[in-house]
C-alpha cells in the first residue's frame, strides 16, 4: 500500500507542512509515499505523483477534503498512474454525506430529517416535537460562535444561511438533527480499516464495532460522544483519507495503517 500526500504549494518536492508530522510517521514505520500537487489537480485536473505508483499498487489517499465528484476525478486519476485506489468513489460518498450513511445507522445517532437548501424549514419542521434542532449542510456544521443549534424551526433559516455565508455554498442539502443533551468534552475519533476498529487507545467501544459491520467503506472515522445518561451515541462518519487524526498520535496512527499493509 502507498499513502498520497498533497506536496507544499511552494515545493512540489516536500510535503504540505499540515501533514509533516503524519508524513514522517508513516514513512518511519516502512510504508511508501507519494505527493502529488493539490492545487495542481484542482486547477487543472493535473496529476502527477512523485515517485510515481508501481502497476496495480493500492493507493490510499491522506490529503485535504474533496466533494463526491472531486474525489471522482481523483480515483480516475490514479487508476490512470497505474495505481488501484483503495476506496471508490461511491464508498467515498458513502461515508463523505450524512444521508449516505443514516439509514444504516439510524438508531445509533440523533433523529434527521433531510431538506433542500430552498425548503421552507419552518412549515417543514413544524410538526416536530423537538426540544432544538442542530443544523449543518451534508457534510459540516456552523463553527462560528452562533453555533448550529436553533432553537425553534424558524431559527433554521438563520444557520442555514450563515452556513452559506462563512463556507461559500450549501454542500449537498440540509440536514435538521433532533437536538440530544451530549458531552462534549467526551468526543473521541475512531477509525475503521479494512473492517477493524481502532482507536487512539486500546479502549474501543462496542458501538464502533457495530458501526463497522454495517459501513460497505475500506477505510472511514466514527465519531461518538456520550450522551447525558452516560450511553455512546455516534454523531459523525467521514471517509478516513480525508479525516483529521484529531487527538491520536501521528506514530499511532502509522502502526494502525502498517499492521493493514501487513494483514494484522
């Protein structure tokens, strides 16, 4: 397996500075790598990875975030190298939009409902008996002070649009999520790898076990936090190329992706 970093914009020859740490990590532990120019590709559709992948080698991407149709063009990309992604691009969607993955998971993460950003969110929301309503597009939340969090069906309108302001668009829909009291200090990151549960301890909850069953993705994060009774509940999957490492070690990190190049 071959890990791709996007390069410094300034110097195509090292790594972003955002992955160093990562970078290192992995390549301290014997797994190969290649960058390749980010902006480049997303200029122009220009890719090429330095060293180049060996014929039919399992490439997994570590790099910025893509929308669905960018990480197309990506796959499409590297099986033009030679290389084999690791993940396609519907298990990248499949993990990357919230809708994607509820059906799957509906028990195990807050109530919610689906709407087009030019939906009328009060008349659509108002037969709901909800104490608040989180709100965030497909793939993020509002991260200003404001927050996400409205607190009747009329205040949805007010975070959809400064959702749009700060992030320039609406990616994919809204989603509305019943409001649940958690504790958010509590939020831990695992990754699930070719099936396997992981965590930046050894301690992993049944929860992200179950996940992992049910999530057709070689490689994706479940994030869980606890809720007020003390019970883990999820609140984000995300494609693992894409995912922050959060609070685990870089070297941590390299051994868990180490021990699935060598099928531990």
């Amino acid at each position: 397996m071959r890990l791709l970093y996007p390069s410094d914009p300034l110097n195509k020859a090292v790594v972003d500075e955002a992955f160093t740490e990562e970078f290192d990590a992995v390549r301290s532990v014997g797994l190969d790598c290649s960058l390749f120019s980010f902006e480049d590709f997303e200029a122009s559709g220009s890719f090429r990875p330095r060293p180049k992948p060996g014929a039919d080698e399992e490439i997994l991407y570590r790099g910025w975030m893509l929308t669905p149709d960018s990480y197309s063009r990506l796959h499409a990309a590297v099986v033009g190298c030679g290389g084999k992604p690791k993940t396609s691009p519907e298990q990248y969607r499949r993990c990357h939009y919230l809708p994607e993955w509820y059906s799957q998971c509906r028990e195990l993460t807050p109530e919610t409902v689906f709407l087009p950003r030019d939906a009328d969110f009060a008349s659509a929301l108002a037969g709901l008996d909800w104490p608040a309503f989180f709100v965030k597009d497909y793939v993020k939340s509002l991260t200003t002070q404001r927050g996400s969090v409205a607190r009747t069906p009329a205040e949805v309108s007010e975070v959809v649009s400064l959702i749009e302001q700060y992030r320039g668009a609406i990616e994919g829909g809204v989603c509305v999520r019943r409001f649940e009291k958690l504790l958010p200090e509590t939020e831990e990151r695992y990754f699930v790898l070719n099936g396997r549960s992981f965590g930046r301890t050894d301690a992993v909850p049944d929860l992200v076990s179950t996940i992992a069953g049910r999530i057709d993705s070689p490689f994706f994060s479940v994030d869980v936090v606890l809720s007020a009774n003390g019970g883990p509940r999820l609140i984000e999957l995300g494609d693992g190329q894409v995912s922050d490492r959060k609070r685990w070690s870089a070297e941590r990190f390299a051994s868990m992706l180490r021990g699935a190049r060598q099928g531990d």
